[in-house]
C-alpha cells in the first residue's frame, strides 16, 4: 500500500511514516497534489549470481564455478588468510 501525503503533514508526521515505511509500505510527499519524493525501507545489499554485475557480461553460475571446490578449500578461501585486504575489509 502507498500513502500519499502533503509536504507539511509528512513534516508533522514523520516519526509515524517511519514506521508505516519499516513495516515495508511505501509513502509519497506530494506538493499540491502531485508526487515528488517517495519513502520506502533500505534493504540490505544482497550479492547475487543469478544477475550480471555489468550489463553485457553474463550472469556467473555458481555451480559451474565452484564444482572443482572441496568443502575444506571452500572454507579455508572463505576464513581469508592474513593481511588479506578483502577480508581486512569486511571485519
């Protein structure tokens, strides 16, 4: 569902279209009626495979790229290893 609202009663009522917004409604600030801005929830940045990251290059498919992977070479590349800048990164 989507609420449409004027840019003073979105200004009085923000902390409450917050809310509608978490519960994962959309909300839109119109001026004199017509829409100009909408509030919707972030959602977390999820890596996906099944979508190419540039346009042109297709899609990875990640049964095909880690069929030659044992369960400990996986688990060993997903730990990092010391002074790994990637993993640094996401500590």
């Amino acid at each position: 569902m989507t609420a449409m609202l004027n840019v003073q009663e979105a200004k009085t009522r923000l902390s409450e279209l917050l809310r509608l917004v978490e519960r994962g409604e959309d909300v839109v600030i119109a001026r004199a009626g017509k829409g100009i801005a909408r509030l919707q929830a972030i959602e977390p940045v999820a890596r996906r495979f099944d979508k190419p990251l540039l346009p042109g290059i297709p899609a990875a498919d990640d049964a095909l790229v880690l069929s030659g992977v044992d369960s400990a070479e996986l688990a060993a590349w997903e730990q990092g290893h010391p002074g790994d800048p990637l993993g640094e990164a996401l500590r």
